[in-house]
C-alpha cells in the first residue's frame, strides 16, 4: 500500500508537519503480528520478531536507508485500533 506525507497545507491543528502521511498502517490491538525489522549493524540482515499492541495510539517514526534525494525522510505511522475499529 502507498503512504504519502501530508502536505503541510492539508494538515488540521492536530497534525505533525513531516511525520503525518495520509494512509496509516493500521494493527489491531492485543493481536500478535509479526514484523521485518533491519538491524543496521549487519547488512542484508532483517529480523522477524512479534509485536503486540496493548493499548490504543499512535507511533510515528521514519525511515533509516538512504537510497535516493529525500528518500531518509520518509515518515512512518502506525496506528492502534480496536479489532472491530481494524475490521471496519
């Protein structure tokens, strides 16, 4: 899926300029999800390891490879929600 960060224009008074995107990953909460995780120290190494929410929010952070002009500030959201808020 694609995730673009909001334009600043389009960003209401609860929005992070340079963080907030317009398609957030969304995880249900108290459900087990596996996730790739790249440990920088060794290359061309990713992890699995299980993740779990237990409450709802949100969590943003960004990129870490640089692979092209302003590809490091690619921000990433991951939003908690209820199983039926996740189903809908």
């Amino acid at each position: 899926f694609d995730s673009y960060i909001t334009p600043s224009k389009e960003l209401d008074l609860s929005g992070f300029r340079l963080l907030d995107v317009d398609d957030r990953t969304v995880l249900p909460i108290n459900t087990q999800v596996p996730l790739g995780v790249k440990a920088d120290a060794i290359p061309g190494r990713l992890n699995r390891i299980g993740f779990t929410v237990n409450r709802p929010g949100l969590v943003f952070g960004r990129r870490s490879e640089i692979c092209g002009a302003n590809c490091r500030i690619i921000p990433i959201v991951v939003e908690s929600a209820s199983v039926s808020a996740f189903l809908n």
